[in-house]
C-alpha cells in the first residue's frame, strides 16, 4: 500500500513490474483528509523514512512524520541521520538503514516484517516514547541549548 498524489502510480507499477510483482497486490491511495492520516499509518506493517543523506536531512529538520508513525504504534525503519538519531535508537525503538541505499532499506524491511515479535517491540517502545516528544519539551530543549530561559507551559 503506498499513499500520496495518484499521478505518481505509474513509477509504483514500473516498479512492481521490475519486481515481478502483480500489480494487483499493489494499492495506491491518494490523498486522504488529515483526519484519516492516522487510521491508514495504523494499519501498515512497517513505515518507512528513507532519506537520502544532505545537510538538510541530516542535521535540520524536525520529522513530523515520524513523531506520526510513532504515535500510530507501528515499526519504524528509517534512514541513519543524526536528525533522526535524535528520536530513534537502532534495535530499540526503530529500525535505521544507510542512507540512500536501497538494499541496505530492503534488508531493513526484510528483517523488521518477517521478525514480528522484534516488529512489536520496536513499535510498543517508540509508541512509549512518543509522549515525550511535545512541542513545548521541544521549545524548552531548544532554549536551554541557546542558554535562555522562559516559562513555558507544563506539557
């Protein structure tokens, strides 16, 4: 199952092809409103976050997504950036893969979808965790590493 914009099924088909795949097993879902996001992350098997390694990747961005994937209680298997070793911690609570290799994310998928008791675990731990992940923790940790202080509200 692969969700975004439906003009993009065909690279998905070209690849399932390439695969061997039958295009029947494969379902596009467009768009769905916000509302849905976290009904659809619940059902998968596995999420992925498969960045390439760049400056911004790696060291300036905030993945919301996977702050998602956690809350909706399903395995993670993510790129290996220090912006997503911040939150996810290999064999712990999620499953990291080099960068931009499409082997090493398919040994990773691998291993996470045919190990369901290690699935559950990475899932149950990161869903745990994501509780702490709040806007207001996130301002606060920003202010102390700036050196400056504020009050802030108690989440």
């Amino acid at each position: 199952c692969v969700g975004g914009p439906l003009e993009r099924a065909s690279i998905y088909y070209a690849a399932a092809d390439r695969a061997g795949l039958p295009r029947d097993k494969l379902r596009l879902v467009d768009h769905v409103a916000p509302a849905e996001v976290p009904r659809w992350m619940r059902v998968c098997d596995v999420a992925t976050i498969p960045w390439p390694w760049n400056d911004f990747s790696a060291h300036a961005t905030s993945p919301l997504k996977l702050f998602e994937y956690m809350a909706a209680g399903v395995p993670i298997v993510a790129s290996d950036l220090p912006s997503l070793r911040e939150i996810i911690r290999h064999e712990e609570n999620g499953w990291l893969v080099r960068p931009g290799d499409s082997a090493a994310l398919a040994d990773g998928l691998r291993t996470v979808l045919e190990t369901p008791f290690l699935a559950r675990r990475l899932a149950d731990q990161a869903h745990r965790e994501v509780a702490s992940f709040t806007w207001a923790r996130r301002v606060r940790r920003i202010l102390d590493r700036i050196g400056r202080s504020g009050v802030l509200p108690h989440n």
